[in-house]
C-alpha cells in the first residue's frame, strides 16, 4: 500500500524531474524501512538502465 503513491512518481523520476533525494524525502514520509527503500531504488536504477 505504501508504495502506491510512489507510483504515480515513477514519470517523473525516469524524465529526471524528480531527483533523488526528493524521493528519499518521499520514502521517509511514507515510513518505508531501509530495506524497502533499497528495494524500490534497486529496482528504479534497473528501469533507467533498460531505457
């Protein structure tokens, strides 16, 4: 469920609108663990090498 809202960030991440920190800021107001936020930034940094 917490990581809904930071779908709809997704774009905006891959166009390079929203940097990193901004969505660390993001993570830590949805109270997402330090394993979750290395999970979803792993993931993000594998979709910006497919593109």
């Amino acid at each position: 469920m917490k990581y809904i809202s930071l779908l709809f960030l997704i774009p905006e991440i891959l166009s390079g609108r929203i940097t990193k920190e901004q969505l660390l800021d993001e993570m830590v107001k949805l109270g997402l663990t330090e394993e979750e936020k290395n999970e979803l930034l792993k993931s993000l940094q594998d979709e910006n090498n497919k593109v």
